[in-house]
C-alpha cells in the first residue's frame, strides 16, 4: 500500500495552504487593479477640478480686469485680461483631452464659445472707449476753444468796426449759449441723461438763431457758425460713442460674463459629481476586495492550524525523541540502540543517522586520544626547537662577538712579524704574511656581517623625524664609489616618523651593493624613488648594472650567499640583512632584473611604526630559517 512520507505530508499541506493564500493574491490583485483603475479615474476628475477650479479663478479674475479697466481705462487691465482670455482657451482645450465625458466637453464647448463672444464684446468695449476718449477729450474741447477764440475775435471786430449795442449783445448771448452748450454734454458725459443731450442741442440751435438773429454780416458770422455746426456733429458722435460703450459694457459685457459664470458653475458641479461617483465606486470595491480576502485569510488560518495540528501528531513526539538521542550523542556517549530505527519515513532515516552518528563517536574518541598523545609529542618537539634557536641566537652573537679579539691579535701579529723581520724575510714568506692579514681582514669582516645580523631586532631605539633625502645624502657619502657612479634621487622624498638606524643600514646596504657590482664605471647610474601605498612607503632603489637571473632572486637574500662577478669584494650577508630588518618591521622586499637589463630593489616601511618590540620567537625564527639555509 502507498504511503506519503513526512516530506510528501508536509508538501500537500503546504500546497493546499499555499493555493488558498495564491487564491487570496488573486483576489487582492484584481482587486487591486479594480481599486488602481478607480484611483486613476479618481486621479484624472481631481486633475479636472483642479483645472476647474482654475478656470473658475481665471474667470473671476478675468471679470475684475475688464471691470477694473472699465472703470480706470488703464492698457495694463487690457493687456491682463486679453492674456487671460488665452489662457482660458488654452485651458479648456488641454481639459478637453484629458476626459471622455461628453457632458463637460458640452459645458467646455459652451465656455468657450461664451469667452469667445466675451472676447469679441470686450475688444469693441476697448474700441469704443478708444473713439469716446478721442472724442470726449481731445476733439470737443479742440474745437470748443477753436470756437470761443472765433467769438472773440468776432467780438473784437464789433469793437473796431463801430457796431451797434444790439449785435454786440446777441453776440454775448450766443456765446452764452454756446457756453451752456458744453457743460450740458460734460454733464452727460459725466452722467449720461437723454434731458441733457436734448438741452445741449437746444443751446446749440439758440447759439445760431442768435448769430443769425444780429445785425452782423452773414460774411463774418459764416465760419463761426460752420464751427458749431461741426461741433454739433462731434458732440452728437461722441453722445452716440457713449451709448455705445454703455451698453456693450452693461449689456452685452455683463451678459456674457454671466453665461460664463453660469457654465463655469455648471462644470464645477459636473466635476464634483463625478468625483463622488467614482469615490462611491472606489469605496464599494475596496469593501468587496477586503471582504474576500479577510474569507480566504480566515480559511487559510483555519486549514493552518488543522495542517499543523496533523503534522505535529506525526513528527513531533519522533522528533523530540531523537533531538534527545542526539543530545546524547553530543555529550559524546555511544548509544545501543536509538529509537525509530524500525520506520521507514525520513524520521527512520535520522535514526539510522544518529545510529551511524553513535559509531561514529566510538571511533573519534579514539582517534582524539591518538591525537592528544602525538600532541603532547609535538609540544615536546617544539619546546626542543625553541631551545635550539636560542642557542643558535646566542651562539652567533657570542661567535661574532668573540671571536673579533683573537682575530686582531692575529692581525697585529702579523704586523709585529713584518715590522721585525723586515727585509729578512724572503720573497714567499712575504707572500705568505700578505695573505695571511688579507684573510684575517675578509674574515673580520664576516664576522662584522654576522654581528650586525644578530644584533638585528635585539636593541629598541627611540623613534625620530627621518628626512629620507638628508639620510641619503649621509650615506652616499659614506659609501665607497671609487668609479663615480651618479647617485640621485627623487626629490620629494618623504620626512616621517621613525626608527633610523635600521632604515638607514637598509639603504646603506643597497645603495652599496648597487655601487659595488655596477660595471659601467662612470656611466654607471643609481636612482631612488618612493611611492606612499596605503600606510606604507615603498621604497626603490634601481641601478643599470649587469643585472641578476631570476633564478637567483631567493638565494641572493640568503646568508652568505654572493652572485656576480668574483673579483667583487663582499661577504654575502648584506641583502640577508636587508630582508631581515625590512621584514621586522613587518614590510617586504623584492627584486626585479634580467641579465644586463639593471636591478630593481623594491622594499616597503610603514609610514608611522608601532613601538619597536620584535618578540624573541620571530628573531629566533629568522636566525634559524638562515642558519638552516647556510649549513
């Protein structure tokens, strides 16, 4: 008969509670498309109001301009309102494409044919304000003055000529006239009223009749009267200019200015109930998303706890029993029998597990008690080489050190031989005597070489400003350069903190050996440089001697150890030194060459070092690892 495995249980409850939280998802994510698509709808009507109640507010500042020039007659009023008419148009048509309602593109089309009948009334409004200033107050009060310097001059003639006292006074009584004449039309002007324009023509028909009327030649009254005749004709245009702007400006003007406030009203209410539709609808599907998701989160939850219920009768009382049968195995007991061995689900394969586990135990206990025995022996070992590296320390320091006397005794003994013996000393024997100071001398130096190895780490100097440029001038001048080789470098090398003498011996040997083994004599050339890497310095020294193989590279560092030409004076041990010093300090050094291509020494020096405090084992270490070498 078939039968499911745990991991076979525990997949088909996982699947069945994965299918209802996947049907939620579903739920929750045409929901949200639904929810997404409304909040667009509702994005896009709020983008309309907004537009809308721009519209509005244009509109109310569109009629404060046209009123304000209406009662100021400023161009600057013009100007606002003919920039806001096209704004409006503008306006309406972008709204126009941003929605599918065919109601507000209704009440749209209606603004903007309004506005546009708006428009067209307010540019007569300008224009006929335009013809009634021209004539209100540049034309009639042009002629009015024409015509009173006429009656004077006619008045003046009156005077001259010798007329009678009765034309002189028809004269004056016409002039009245006239006079009357034009405050009842500034009058009107001021405060349109039919009676006055009635009055203004009656006055101007008496001003005539009174000219006619007196015993002044037809000839001399003829202009004057062709002046207020013309006048008349101004005046009359000027009434009918007034009219005309009085009623464009409380008729036709205020007119359109309410068709357009009403449809601007009409689209602000369009627009709001939209707006609550679709907030409505939004509202209804964001309950209906959240009622059916709340359902299937519930049956989840209850399919959950029964699925867990199940699983846990099945797995965990095996569980529990071997969490404490590996508990046991932990503490490093060795079991006989473990418990559900006999099923053959993956809780039998765990027994069979902590079974092996159990031997498994067995067998590391005896393989950590063999490891503790070879440990103890290694311990032992190690303790013997520390020994050994010790007295290989002191014995090369108490060689080199002692072994300095009895080489000059030597040394000045040969000297007392020679001194003594003088010319009595045949020609081998001096032979014999010279060779025996030179090798006395060479091995004097082996044995300066060998002490300033093992003196290396043993002493802490204090730490001090180090201009690296100053330190090079200092040892090229102690350096041995019978050949002249140019020595340079770069100049902006660094002044830092640190230990000299060690720094110092470093260049000192490579500088040397750079100038001992170059043959190009005079041509022969040194360069040093450094670079700042990180916190460290790297130092180069090159040169364009014979170059070294690089087969040679890790045997020149050794001690003893000399490449090249023979006939090169040297004991071998100044690159061990170097490499010595430089890696006490924790840095590295390098060669690069190729055979007649030059050498380049590299090596590295920390920018700020830590107190100096090389341990005994890393100093026994580098003596060991170089005796071990030598020998």
């Amino acid at each position: 008969m078939f039968q499911l495995t745990l991991k076979r249980k525990i997949f088909l409850g996982f699947g069945l509670i994965f299918l209802l939280l996947f049907a939620n998802v579903l739920a929750v994510y045409f929901g949200s498309n639904r929810m997404s698509s409304e909040i667009g709808r509702m994005s896009a009507v709020a983008s309309v109001n907004a537009t809308v109640l721009g519209l509005d507010r244009d509109i109310q500042e569109l009629r404060l301009r046209v009123d304000r020039f209406v009662q100021s007659g400023r161009e600057s009023q013009s100007s606002a309102a003919a920039e806001i008419f096209d704004r409006l148009r503008v306006k309406i048509e972008d709204t126009k494409k941003d929605h599918n309602d065919p109601e507000m593109d209704n009440l749209f089309d209606q603004i903007s044919l309004r506005l546009k009948e708006y428009s067209s009334h307010f540019e007569s409004v300008i224009s006929e304000r335009k013809l009634r200033q021209d004539l209100v107050y540049l034309q009639l009060p042009g002629l009015a003055k024409g015509i009173q310097s006429q009656f004077a001059a006619l008045s003046d003639t009156l005077e001259t000529d010798s007329f009678s006292e009765q034309a002189r006074i028809s004269l004056a009584r016409s002039q009245s006239s006239f006079s009357e004449t034009e405050k009842y039309l500034l009058r009107y002007f001021e405060n349109p009223d039919g009676e006055l324009v009635e009055f203004a023509i009656e006055s101007i028909a008496t001003t005539v009749s009174h000219l006619e009327s007196s015993e002044i030649p037809e000839e001399r009254i003829k202009s004057l009267v062709d002046s207020i005749a013309n006048y008349e004709r101004v005046g009359m245009r000027a009434v009918q200019a007034t009219r005309s702007y009085l009623f464009l400006r409380n008729v036709l003007i205020a007119g359109e200015e309410s068709e357009v406030s009403y449809y601007s009203s009409k689209l602000r209410s369009r627009a709001a109930d939209r707006k609550h539709l679709i907030a409505s609808q939004l509202e209804a599907t964001s309950s209906h998303v959240r009622t059916i998701s709340w359902v299937i989160a519930f049956t989840a939850f209850v399919m959950s706890v029964l699925i867990a219920t199940r699983l846990a009768i099945l797995i965990v009382k095996p569980i529990s029993d071997l969490t404490a049968t590996f508990e046991t195995l932990s503490s490093g007991c060795v079991l006989t029998a473990v418990p559900g061995s006999d099923r053959c689900d993956e809780i039998g394969k765990m027994a069979t597990a902590a079974r092996i586990f159990s031997d498994q135990n067995r067998r590391t206990r005896e393989l950590l008690a063999e490891s503790q025995k070879l440990g103890s022996e290694l311990h032992k070992k190690a303790a013997l080489l520390e020994a050994t590296n010790e007295e290989l320390d002191g014995f090369a320091y108490v060689a080199s050190h002692d072994l300095r006397s009895p080489l000059r005794g030597i040394k000045h003994l040969a000297q007392w031989i020679e001194e003594d013996m003088g010319g009595n000393l045949s020609s081998q024997g001096s032979v014999y005597l010279d060779n025996l100071k030179k090798r006395v001398s060479k091995l004097e130096v082996l044995l300066e070489d060998l002490l300033n190895f093992s003196r290396v780490g043993r002493i802490n100097p204090p730490k001090e400003m180090v201009d690296v440029a100053t330190l090079l001038e200092n040892i090229v001048s102690m350096v041995d350069n019978p050949n002249g080789v140019k020595i340079e470098w770069d100049p902006n090398l660094p002044v830092f903190k640190t230990i000299r003498p060690p720094l110092e011996q470093v260049f000192m040997n490579l500088i040397g050996n750079a100038v001992k083994h170059n043959d190009k004599l005079e041509n022969g050339k040194v360069a040093i440089s450094c670079e700042q890497e990180g916190d460290r310095y790297r130092f180069s020294v090159r040169d364009n001697g014979p170059g070294i193989s690089s087969s040679n590279f890790e045997r020149i560092f050794q001690m003893y150890q000399r490449v090249g030409s023979r006939t090169v004076e040297g004991s071998g041990m100044g690159l061990a030194i170097v490499k010595k010093q430089v890696e006490l300090f924790g840095g590295t050094v390098k060669v690069e060459s190729a055979e007649d291509c030059g050498a380049s020494f590299h090596f590295t020096w920390p920018v700020e070092p830590d107190e100096f405090s090389a341990d005994r084992e890393t100093r026994q270490s580098h003596f060991a690892a170089s005796c071990e070498v030598t020998v």
